[in-house]
C-alpha cells in the first residue's frame, strides 16, 4: 500500500536493471532524487533494499514502488549499474564473504572445541584409573599392615609412613 502510488514509470526519471539488480531515481521531497535500488543476489536469501531517503521503515514506500514497478512491468532496460550501486553490491558481496568466513571458522572452532572436550575427557579417564589404582594400593598396605600385626606400628620409622604417602 505504501509503494503503490510511486509504482509508475512517470515518477521514475532514471531506472535500470541488472542480471542481479534493479535500481532508480525517485524526485522526493529533497532536491536530490533519491536512489533507490534492489540486490536479487542468491547469497541474500531474498531481495535486498537499498534508499537514500530519510524513512526509518523498511523497506521504504520508494523501495516497495520501485519492486512494484519491476513485477509489473518488467520493461527496465538492461544497462551497466552506475557507480553507486556497483559501490553497494560490493559491499554486500563482501560482508556475505565475512560472514561466510566467520561460519567457517566458527565450525573449524566447534571442531576444535570438541577435540578439546575428548582431550579432557581422555584426562578425566587417566585420572580416575590412577586414582582407582592408588586406591587398590592403599587397600593391599592396610592388608599388609593387619596380617602383620598393629603392634609394630609405633615402631616403625618415618620413612615406612612417607612411602605409603609417596605412593598415594
């Protein structure tokens, strides 16, 4: 509804289309007409909305006439983009590239993540088998101990305690 009334050609000074976009000049309010434009790139996900009016909704009422047009007629003249739109959909073909990247690395660290979680598991493991060991130990001494008897225990020099701590 927004867009319907600057879905005319007759508002449209300047329009122009690529493979990937479509763009136009739309006479505002300003001096300036604004320049509205349209990515149609398949890394998008859907079309992308470009305006250099003031309107903080989005897409604009310029961008939603512009796509209206576009359906409707479908007669824009294949030309080459000017500048400012070459400039936009380099930026956007560079942050899809960003972003491409970040997921990239974000999965070669979920993957480095998750060799370290095995790594720590592995050292969880070692430490409950040396624990468990240790504890095997312990039990075989206090055996030892109580076939021989507790009476010889005051007896017994410092370095017979320090070995079973040692081993402990």
């Amino acid at each position: 509804k927004r867009g319907q009334a600057l879905a005319i050609v007759s508002k449209w000074p300047v329009l122009g289309r690529s493979q990937r976009a479509v763009w136009g000049e739309c006479q505002g309010s300003g001096k300036k007409p604004y320049r509205t434009a349209i990515d149609f790139g398949e890394a998008a996900g859907g079309p992308a909305f470009r305006c250099s009016c003031p309107s903080r909704k989005f897409p604009c009422k310029h961008s939603l006439g512009l796509f209206l047009l576009w359906v409707r007629q479908g007669g824009f003249s294949p030309s080459a983009p000017p500048e400012w739109v070459v400039q936009w959909l380099q930026k956007r073909a560079e942050t899809a590239a960003k972003k491409k990247e970040q997921q990239a690395t974000k999965e070669g660290s979920e993957q480095a993540r998750e060799k370290k979680a095995q790594q720590a598991q592995k050292r969880i493991e070692r430490r409950e088998k040396k624990v468990a060991e240790g504890l095997a130990d312990l039990d075989q001494w206090l055996q030892d101990i109580m076939r021989r008897g507790l009476a010889d225990l005051p007896n017994m020099p410092y370095s017979f305690w320090d070995q079973a701590a040692a081993r402990l």
